[in-house]
C-alpha cells in the first residue's frame, strides 16, 4: 500500500486468513452488513452477516458477486490523462503527481476568474457518509464552487415526507412482519429491497393480503394477492380516491384526526372531489379495484404502506407522495408498530453533516446551485447574470452523468466540449469516463473505511478496508486531501484521516449518538428509536402533527393541500408519440452499476424495451425483433420484448444500460427529459412519451 494514502492510523493488512466486517454501499434501502474473507491479502468471498438482524445473512446476486467488481480485468489501477478527442475513450497512463498537480494548476487558473465556474458532480455511487461528501465537501467549500443540488433520485419524495410528516421518517421495516394488509406502492421490492421482501413473506405465511400498485407487472406484482396497474403518474388521483371511500363510508379514525393532525376539513373537502369513478378513469384501472382496496385499507388492522422513489419520477409525484403519506393518520395506522408507511428512514439519523461536511469554510460565499438533474441544459449555457459563469471545469466522482441524467444527448453535447475540463474517479472507464481530461482510479468499498446510515431500517453500520487498495487506487478522500494541499489548503481539517471522520460522523456536543466502540466490535449498531414513533402523534413537524395541509408550501405561494397533478407529458395527449415509457432498472443492475460484471449481465441479457401484445401487433412488432424507440429529444434501438408485464399504452425501457453497450452506442435515457417535478425538483424520468417502430 503506498504510503502517502492515509486511509487510518490504525489499519494494517496481515498475511493469513482473516474475515473483515463492512457494510454494503450502494443505492439500496436494505443497506447490509458484510463479511469479507480475505486469504493472504486478497478478498476471496463476500457474504451477507448473519449476526445482523437486516441482513440475515443474506445477500443481493449482484453484491454477492462484489469481489468480480474489485479484481475485475478492466478495473483502472492508475491515473490516465486523455490524448483523443473527447468521447474517443484514448487514454494514456500518467504518475499521481503529475496528474494531481495539472488538475491543481487548472482549476487554480479557473477559480483565479470565478471559482462558481467549477462544479462538483456526484450521488450514490458510494452510500458512505465519508467517501461521498467529506473531505471532498470540505474541499469544494474551501474552493468556493458551486453547489450542486442532488436531485437525480429522491428529493421529490423526500420533501413530501418533509411536508407532511415532517422528515424522511416512518415506521420500522421489521414490523411489516405482523402486518395484515401491506400495500407494495411503486416498488419491486422482490428485485430491489430484498430483506423487507422476507418481513412481506412472514407476514403472507400469517395470513396479510399483500397488493402491489405499479404501473408494470414486476416480480413483485407475480407474488402479490392483488396488482393494480394504474398508468404512470396517477399514484395522487388512486390516494384522493382511497380517501373519498374512506371519508362516504366513515373508515376514519376521528380520534387520531383529531388530536394528531393539521387540515384535515381542507382535505377532506379535496378528496370529496375525487370519487373512484373519476379516480379510476383517470387512473386507466377498474373502479371496483379502487372502492375494495379502500374497504381493505380501512377495515383492516395493522395496514402498512412500503412506498418507494419510482412513483415520485413524475411532474406531480411530490403531491402523489404527499397524498399517499396522508392515508395511515386517516385510519389510525400509526398507532400500531406494525401500521402506518415506509418510504425512507434516513431521517431518523442523527448525522453530523457539518462536522463532515465543514460548510463554515465558505466563510459567508453563497455559490449558485446547479441541479444536476438539468446537466446537459446546464453545461450549454453561456455566461449570463441570471445563470452565474459558464461551467468550465467538472469534478465526477461516485457518479455517471453521461449515462445516468435525463436527454443524455444534451448531457453528451455538454461533455464534449473542448472548452470544459473535466476529472472523473472511477473504477472503470464508464460513459462519463470516456469524456474525461483525467480519470483518477478510485478505491472501491473493500479498500477503504467509511461509515453508512440507511434509508430502509434504522441501523447503523461501519465499513473496515479488508484488503490494501488493488493497483494505485486511492479513496475518494485521499484524493481530495492531495488536491486541497497542492491548491494551498493549510486548516487542519484537510489532514483528518478516515477512521476520524467515521467518528465524526455521528458526533454532537451533546455527545456521541452511536457507540463507536461497538461499530468496531460488531460493525453495526441499531439507532434507539421507538416501536411505533407516532403512536401518540409527535411528527418532527413544526405543528408536531401530520400536516394535511402545509402551511411552509402555502407560504411558497404552492398549494398546501396534495393533488393529482397530470404529467408533463400525458398519455393521449400526443398523437406523434402515443405510449407513455417508464425505465425503472433491470433486475440485475443498479442503475449503472454492476453493468460491466460480466456474470450479471449475462443474467441480464442485453437491453429490452417491454411492450404489450396489442401496442406490438399494431406496429408489426414480434417478439425479440429490433425496435426503434424514439420523441423529439432522440432515438434508442433496443430488442423488443412482447410481454405482459407491460399494460396496453405503456412500453417500459429497462435501464440504465452504460451508452456504450447498446445497439447504437445510447440508452434510454437519451428519450427522458430535463423537466422537473413539482416538489424537490427532482427528475420525471417515468413522465416520458414515445412512439415505438420497427427498426430497419
């Protein structure tokens, strides 16, 4: 291991065998903990913990394949500076210091004119409060850039849950277990959120009926009691339905309304509006599928709700998360530990961000905010009052832009500017990659510490370096430490090592939240939260009630009341592009990652557009024949697969495929646009027409 890499002052690696305990990192609610065997310094099996409650021992195909992605053949070991045009991929090795100190000379020269015109860009490729947004926070404070806004995934969502419940906060997945009625909203959670799957078969092998709303027929909906398969972005206009049965038939919970919630005549009033006969025409459902779910949902004690981020990928899907949010305190599910609803925990965790992320280094600057969800608008924009600098310089890092953001066409017009400078670290040459001025080889999760909350239980969990890092990659913070000392840094701050930060993590002045000490003993440590937190109200809202209406969203001059809101791009509303298209991931993928583990994507296959008999016979369209998917922002050929996961009217491209493995060197995103959603401003990747055809 080199000896500039200061990944902690108390990590050695021994020859011999040994088991190292970590955590997983990726975008996944389940967030498991590790067992990592090493054999004379090398990473030979990794395996789910059995000693952790939430993991159970077991493990995801994909991460249970972790060490293909570590030692895997075109896994990049050493700083490479490009030498071809942009986007040729022409890359020649260079030593770390020479690299460190050209991107420290270049982006000096920037920040000397205007250091907003340097943006970071990054997200979960790594889940880990230290190699996501520490030293590298710091550094990008420290320079004075520009923030950026990350949007890609949740914020939609996440500021429902803020608005109503006041956080991202909800019951304990554990507890779905005894439920009796589970309602699956917008999740395969058989496919992506495999350990709450297991509380879902506790609780059918016990007699719940479980439902699945989504607009596909995934591996969820085959093992489900009942799939309701409404059309994309009309999740709000099903929740206003649920509630008008609720309130005609008095399957309500006056009590718990009365004493723990805020507007509840208002919306009362809003949801009498929406009778299952409109619901269910908008909605493209049977309306007897609407009135028997209400009468479940309200005469069946403990109800639970596990929503996820699919449903929230729409023009209105912060009012649809809000909508949703509102039913378990009509009903009174709260009370039960085993009731109420579930989209995100990762609000019940005292993190210490600032110590973290030092935002005082920005000493009173308030940079412009860039959404990386408008990336490729925002990298073509020239200099103005309105905008701030044109962007000259692009720090990627646990991101790829080119294959992951909305109209990658404009995202790939971006990046091949000459004129832009751009670093990307990485573990292997990705899209984004490809565009890079330097590529920095990054350690991956096996090779460095960090320390991760979670966003589906409430446990913490500690990730050790099992091995030395492979080749010369180094952790995301070393990397940023080296930058900051050769831009001249000097604060103490910038020399914390990992272990450090991972102790800081979760450190206040009122003193440690989390024992450290037991992170290191057992690796994970579970957060002292109460069975059923809103049994007795106490939402972290200001009313410290659940907020049907918002008074924060009226004083935005937005509505404070959750509504049906229809797409951007609705279904019928073009007749050049008829067929509403959802890209929610392949099985074996997430999101971009593991598509270049060989063993996964032969699992895999290669990249389908699924469609409905009736949509393919109207278009001469046969099963596994070549189709082109195309709008106004682009086209995507692709193998169609007949199906019957597909509704009539809605066609699903199943993503993210890296650009550079499809047909014609693009992906599904090059069809999704740069709107935004109503709350969050979060992208409306699921709110996208399109017209299919046979290709050539």
């Amino acid at each position: 291991m080199p000896s500039a890499i200061r990944i902690s002052p108390s990590v050695s690696f021994v020859s011999g065998s040994a088991t190292v305990r970590g955590a997983c990192p990726h975008d996944c609610p389940d967030t498991c903990a590790l067992l990592t065997t090493v054999e004379d310094g090398v990473a030979v099996k990794v395996q789910g913990n059995p000693d952790h409650a939430q993991t159970g021992g077991v493990l995801c195909t994909k991460v249970s394949r972790y060490t293909e992605r570590s030692y895997h053949p075109e896994r990049i070991l050493q700083p490479l500076r490009r030498v071809g045009p942009k986007g040729s991929g022409q890359f020649e090795p260079v030593s770390w210091d020479s690299a460190l100190n050209e991107i420290a000379r270049r982006l000096q020269a920037i920040a000397a004119r205007n250091p907003e015109a340097i943006v970071p860009y990054s997200y979960a490729g790594t889940m880990g409060l230290v190699q996501s947004e520490s030293i590298a926070a710091r550094f990008f404070n420290k320079l004075g850039a520009s923030l950026l806004d990350r949007t890609i995934c949740s914020t939609a969502g996440g500021e429902a849950l803020t608005q109503t419940l006041g956080g991202k906060v909800g019951m304990k997945v554990e507890f779905f277990a005894e439920s009796r009625l589970i309602i699956i909203w917008g999740s395969n959670s058989v496919a992506s959120n495999l350990h709450f799957w297991r509380y879902v078969q506790q609780a059918k092998r016990a007699g719940a009926r479980v439902v699945c709303i989504d607009p596909r027929k995934t591996e969820t909906a085959d093992k489900c009691h009942e799939h309701i398969a409404l059309r994309p972005g009309t999740d709000a206009a099903l929740a206003l339905a649920l509630m008008h049965q609720l309130i005609v038939h008095d399957w309500l919970d006056h009590d718990y309304i009365a004493k723990h919630t805020v507007g509840w005549d208002a919306l009362k009033a809003r949801a009498l509006l929406w009778p299952p006969e409109r619901a269910a025409e908008v909605c493209g459902i049977p309306v007897e599928q609407i009135r028997s779910l209400a009468k479940d949902y309200g005469n069946t004690q403990p109800a639970a709700i596990r929503l996820n981020y699919g449903m929230q990928r729409v023009r209105g899907g912060g009012n649809a998360a809000r909508a949703i949010a509102c039913l378990p305190a009509l009903v009174g599910a709260w009370r039960h530990r085993a009731g109420g609803l579930l989209l995100s925990s990762s609000g019940m965790f005292p993190i210490n961000r600032a110590a973290l992320q030092r935002p005082d280094l920005l000493a009173g600057r308030q940079p412009r905010t860039i959404n990386m969800s408008t990336i490729g608008n925002d990298l073509l924009r020239d200099s103005s009052a309105a905008f701030g600098p044109r962007i000259e310089a692009l720090i990627v890092y646990n991101s790829t832009p080119v294959a992951v953001a909305p109209e990658s066409g404009q995202v790939v017009r971006g990046f091949e500017r000459e004129d832009l400078f751009t670093v990307v670290l990485e573990h292997f040459q990705t899209d984004t990659a490809d565009y890079a001025d330097f590529i920095l080889p990054a350690t991956t999760q096996l090779e460095h510490w960090d320390i991760h909350g979670a966003y589906g239980h409430t446990d913490v969990l500690l990730n050790r370096p099992a091995i030395a890092p492979v080749g010369q990659a180094r952790p995301n913070t070393e990397i940023f430490r080296s930058l900051a000392s050769r831009m001249g840094f000097t604060e103490p701050c910038f020399a914390d090592d990992d272990e450090t930060l991972c102790r800081a993590a979760f450190s206040h002045s009122d003193g440690d939240k989390i024992d450290f000490e037991q992170l290191l003993d057992k690796g994970f440590a579970t957060l002292p939260v109460p069975d059923a937190p809103f049994a007795e109200g106490g939402f972290p809202t200001p009313t410290g009630k659940c907020e049907f209406f918002s008074a924060r969203l009226a004083a935005q001059g937005l509505d404070g009341l959750p509504d049906h809101l229809p797409n951007h791009e609705s279904a019928g509303s073009s007749t050049d592009f008829p067929l509403a298209m959802i890209s929610p991931p392949a099985r074996n993928f997430l999101n971009s990652t593991f598509v270049n583990v060989k063993s996964l994507r032969d699992i895999e296959g290669e990249p389908l557009l699924e469609i409905h008999a009736d949509d393919a016979a109207a278009r001469g369209i046969s099963n596994g024949s070549i189709v082109r998917v195309f709008n106004h922002r682009g086209s995507y050929r692709c193998k169609a697969e007949v199906s019957s996961r597909a509704r009539p009217g809605v066609v699903h491209g199943l993503g993210v495929w890296w650009r550079k493995l499809g047909l014609d060197g693009s992906n599904v995103n090059q069809l999704t646009s740069q709107h935004l959603t109503d709350l969050g401003r979060g992208p409306v990747f699921y709110d996208c027409l399109v017209q299919v055809q046979a290709a050539p």
